[in-house]
C-alpha cells in the first residue's frame, strides 16, 4: 500500500470513528446510559490515536483538515438520517462545497 493510499485510509477511518463518537455521544445525551458515554469517548480515543498515526505521512495543517471536513459530512447526514434533525439549503451547500474542499486537497 502508497503511502498516500495509507494516510487516506487513517483520515478515513479516523473521521469515521469520530463521527461514530458524536453520534454515540448523541445517544446518551438522549438516552442517559452511562455505557454509552464510556463507549463514546472509548472511539473518541480510537479515533484521535489513528488520526496521530495519520500525522507520520501527511502535513498536520492536511491532516487536520481532511479529518474535519469528513467528520463535519458524516454529523451532519447522521444527524438528518438517524436524529431526523433539519438540513437547511445552507447546510445541504456547506456538505457540498466541503466534500469538494476535500477533494481539492487531494488533487
């Protein structure tokens, strides 16, 4: 696997595990469960140990980035499609112009 192949997959994967802590964190705040809180920030931590794993091939300024324009589209469609929170017109252009940003900072 490239080296590029490998930081795309940590960012990747590191956006979803955070995403996946925001929405379990969600969860409890709903629910109250205790267990889902630890679960929460367990990812979290899983999260931010790929995420630094990621920091050995790229730029933190890119790393970073990438990470959080991810995690920003993952919330935001769980919340719309799981939390059946509201998507405004502005929101619908924001994920769009921030999977562009990515893919911009890809090319």
């Amino acid at each position: 696997m490239g080296v590029k192949t490998l930081f795309l997959v940590l960012v990747v994967l590191a956006a979803v595990l955070e995403a996946s802590g925001d929405v379990i964190l969600k969860k409890w705040a709903i629910d109250g469960k205790q267990a889902l809180f630890a679960l929460g920030l367990a990812v979290y931590f899983a999260a931010t140990v790929v995420w630094a794993f990621s920091l050995r091939y790229e730029f933190l300024s890119r790393a970073i980035s990438i990470v959080t324009v991810l995690n920003l589209v993952i919330v935001v469609l769980a919340g719309a499609l799981y939390f059946k929170e509201d998507l405004s017109a502005a929101n619908k252009v924001g994920i769009a112009l921030g999977i562009v940003s990515v893919v911009l900072m890809e090319l």
